[in-house]
C-alpha cells in the first residue's frame, strides 16, 4: 500500500503557511518599530507617516493571523488528525480522505490498535521536537546574546532596548521555545507511560483505560502548547524513525 496522508496535505500544510505568516508578520513590526524611532516626523513626513502605517499595518497582521492559526488552523488539523486516528484504530471511515500507511501496526483489537498508534505518534513527536530544539537552542542563544549586549551597551536609545526586550520575550520567540521544551516532555511521557502498557502485558479494561487516558494527555499537551510540529524536520527523519518503530513493534510483539 503506497503512503498517503491527505490530512496533511488539506490541514497541516495550510496551518504551516498560516504559522509562517504570522511570523513574518511579527519580525517586520519588529523592524518598522525599530525604524519608527530614527524616522524624523520634520525632516521627512511622508516617510514617517508610510513607516508607521505600515507598522500598525504589521501589527494587525500580527494580532488577525494569530487568532487564525490558534482559533481555526490549528484546532480544524487536529480535529481532522484525530478522526483518521481513531478511524484506523476502529477501522472505520471517520472522514472521507483517510490516510494511507501512516499509521503501522497490525494489532488484533481497536484498544490495540489505539495504544500502537499513540506509541508510534509519541516517538515521531518526541524525536521531531527533539531536533526542533536543538536547532531552535543556537538561534535564540543567539538571539539573547544580541539583546544582552544592547541592554548592557551604554549610551543606547532605551526605545531601541524596549523593542529589542519586546521581540525576544514574545510569543513568536522564547514563549514557543520554552513552550516546546514543555511539550517534548509531555511527549516522552506519553511515550514512556505508553510503552509500559505494552511491556508490562497489561489487558483488557485496564488497557483500554489507560490507553485513552494517554491519548487525552497527548492530544490536550498539543492543544495547550499550540505548536506545529516540523514537516522539514519530520521528512528528515522519517526514515531512521519507521525502521526504529519497526524494531519496537517486534520487541513489544504488538503485531501478534
């Protein structure tokens, strides 16, 4: 069967240029703040009134793709994710594109299923914000180094330090790192709680609960920290993930 994830392509690619967006729209308010102090109302009034309608612009761009990407994007991909997630768990047409190969495992019993699932979506999140913080860690170290530096620098415009403060400690820069750090951890104890339920032979009622009881604590860590994981990040590492997933599916002998 040849791989297919329309989920993806129909929510999560928009989600990602949502995000992205959002992003860009942030840094370029960041930059016509910085340009809005050294701009001369006297000297050049055209340029001063395009700089700062454009940075009121920017900031509402801000504020709109914001609200969009945590009030629509973002629950409407995971809603859709989490209908094909129980549809190959209850091998069920919950949504009319299901995906295809995505999830791999051939448990006997939907609770099963539901547990091979969530063990295999944990490993992939885990490793994927794994990568993502370590190439996030050097950028904003970067990042602090920079304001450190400007905030200590004597003789700077203090309207240059509020933004620079402004733009480090946002939600687009050290909330979503620190928020993803939260995030990785909850997905290793997902993964950990999980793959006991496996290793330990734990049965049926038990099971069961536990299993949804894991996938409640996985999908609401999502909800609450509002992060996407990497698509770039997640091709990269796919291939090393699948045959690590294949070695732990024989281990745990969920297949038989």
């Amino acid at each position: 069967m040849s791989k297919s994830d329309p989920v993806n392509i129909k929510y999560y690619i928009p989600l990602e240029n949502a995000s992205r967006l959002s992003d860009v729209a942030f840094f370029l308010s960041a930059v016509l703040s910085i340009v809005c102090l050294y701009v001369d109302k006297a000297d050049f009034p055209i340029l001063y009134a395009v700089v700062n309608v454009s940075f009121v612009l920017a900031v509402a761009a801000v504020f709109v793709s914001g609200l969009a990407v945590k009030l629509y994007y973002f629950p409407r991909a995971e809603d859709e994710r989490i209908k094909d997630f129980l549809g190959h768990a209850y091998q069920m047409d919950v949504i009319s594109d299901q995906s295809e190969a995505y999830y791999n495992n051939n448990a006997r019993t939907a609770s099963e299923r539901m547990g091979a699932q969530l063990l295999e979506n944990s490993l992939f999140s885990k490793e994927i914000a794994s990568k993502m913080l370590k190439g996030m860690s050097v950028r904003y170290a970067i990042y602090f180094l920079a304001w450190l530096a400007i905030a200590l620098t004597r003789n700077v415009d203090y309207g240059i330090i509020l933004v620079a403060s402004q733009v480090i400690f946002a939600e687009q820069v050290f909330a979503k790192f620190i928020r993803l750090i939260w995030l990785k951890a909850r997905f290793e104890k997902t993964y950990e709680q999980t793959y006991r339920l496996f290793f330990n032979g734990v049965t049926g009622k038990r099971f069961h609960c536990a299993v949804v009881e894991n996938l409640v604590f996985y999908e609401t860590s999502k909800t609450s920290a509002s992060i996407q994981l990497s698509s770039r990040v997640f091709n990269k590492v796919n291939p090393k993930l699948s045959a690590d997933w294949d070695s732990i599916r024989q281990k745990l002998k969920i297949d038989l």
